[in-house]
C-alpha cells in the first residue's frame, strides 16, 4: 500500500481522513460512489459530532474531466464564440442596412433557440460556411448536457471551428496537477482496492450520515445484511488528510478586498514606479 494510505483495524472508530464506500451492485461491484470523512478527531473522540458524520465526494479522474472540467470549457467557448458571432452578424446588419436590433449573447441564444442556423444566415441574406459553423457550434456548446457526453459535445464544438482538440488533454493535466489558486478539489493517485487512474475529493460536494449507517469493514456491512452501505476501505495518511482539510479551509474562508482597495494598490505601486524615473 503507498504511503499515503493506512490500513485501519476493523474494530477502530471512525476518523479524519477515513475513506468509505458504496457499491451501487453490491453483487458486481461494478460501480461505486466514494467519500472522505472531515470530522474533526477530536469530535470523534468526544462524541461531539451527535452521530452526525460529515464526508466529501470522491469521483474517478475520468468523472471529474467529463463531469466538472468539460462542461465549464463549454461555458468558456459559448461565451468567445458567442462573442465573435455578435460581432460578425452585427457587422453584417449594419452593412446590409437590415432592421434589427444589435444582436449580443442573450438574443443570439434565443434566435439559436428558434431557428437553425441555416435559417438564421438565410435571413441575414449571406452565405458563409464558416460564420454557419461557429453558429452551429455555439448552439450545440449551450444545448443543455447530460454528465456523460459534455467532453464529446466540447470536442464536437471545437472540431467544427476547426480548433485543436488534443489541447484539451494538456489542458486538463495541467489544471488539475498543479492546482493553483484557491482549488475545489483534491487530487489523489488511487484509493484502496482503486483502479490507480487517480480521484477527486470534491470540497463543493458535502454530504452528510448517521454514522449508524457506515460501517467500519465491508465484512461488518456485510454481517448485518448491508453489502449496499457505506463501509470504511482505508484511511489518508496525516499528510494527505491535512492538506486536504487546510484546502477546504482555505475555499470557504477567502475574504477578498473591495475593488477601491485594488485600485488602491495599483495606483501606489504606479507611483513607486513613476518616482524612481524621475530619480533618473
């Protein structure tokens, strides 16, 4: 086992850091949902916690990259493409004198909402094979989704633009490894008894138990005719389990500066600039 994960004794208590799991088919154990407890330790120890046991979801990296990260590049390409499209057909309406208002990004969804963009170009009076996709590619990119297909709906939109989608996988690797800023998530290299294609602990996604319904092995849910429950697999190492929390922390605890106190500091660095020219 690697050293960020910790067998736990099937008799212990729960735990910061403990991770459980539910098998959808507790016959197949095909599928699986996965979670991380937050209770403080001390809590846990003291019975504070009321029964209560607090987790966050945990998802397979394949998950997070169609489930979480696909469908926010979607919003990220509507809204370029959107705005080149105004652009284009706005230019277009003025040229051509046509009565209309100035279209933007609410109209341009709705008019896609109504007509095909083959329509749409037909009654601006042109023909333009390119201006045709990214209006089709638009309208697809904000077509509402399921969790399965957001990443092949991305890749579809950007394919008729004629943009690179194998910049997609630099991209996410490169979202997701280095994490900067303020995170919601956590990645990990494999859980116990995992497929070792790496997780994602979801800070945005708290859910809560009794903790009469988790139990501490599979073989204890098992015994009390439970195989579907939630049931301990294992345990974060400190290291682990602390950054985790400290990120956590951090998302819900940011306090930002008011925009004056921004420009504030802009200006006075300005003049910090301005005065060694002036030394000279």
């Amino acid at each position: 086992m690697p050293e960020y994960l910790e067998k736990v004794s099937e008799t212990a208590e729960l735990r910061q850091g403990d991770i459980i799991r539910r098998f959808h088919d507790p016959v197949s154990h095909k599928e699986a949902s996965w979670g991380f407890v937050i209770n403080a330790d001390c809590d846990l120890a003291n019975k504070k916690h009321q029964g209560h046991i607090s987790w966050l979801e945990t998802i397979s990296t394949k998950q997070y990259w169609m489930n979480y990260w696909a469908p926010l590049q979607l919003i990220k390409f509507s809204e370029k493409q959107g705005k080149q499209i105004c652009d284009q057909v706005n230019s277009i309406i003025k040229k051509n004198k046509i009565k209309t208002d100035k279209l933007n990004h609410e109209k341009l969804t709705k008019w896609t909402s109504r007509q095909e963009p083959e329509e749409i170009l037909a009654s601006l009076g042109v023909s333009n094979s390119k201006l045709l996709n990214s209006i089709e590619a638009f309208k697809k990119s904000i077509t509402q989704i399921t969790d399965e297909n957001a990443l092949d709906i991305l890749e579809s939109c950007q394919k008729l633009v004629g943009q690179d989608i194998s910049k997609n996988s630099t991209e996410f690797q490169k979202f997701i490894v280095k994490q900067e800023g303020f995170p919601d998530f956590f990645l990990v290299p494999n859980l116990p008894e995992g497929d070792a294609r790496g997780y994602v602990v979801l800070f945005r996604r708290i859910h809560g138990s009794e903790e009469s319904s988790i139990y501490r092995s599979l073989m204890e849910a098992r015994v009390n005719d439970e195989p579907g429950a939630f049931h301990r697999i294992g345990r974060f190492s400190d290291g682990v389990r602390f950054q985790i929390v400290q990120k956590l922390s951090f998302l819900f605890t940011r306090i930002g500066s008011s925009k004056e106190f921004e420009n504030d500091c802009e200006q006075v660095v300005e003049w910090t600039i301005e005065s060694k020219k002036e030394l000279s």
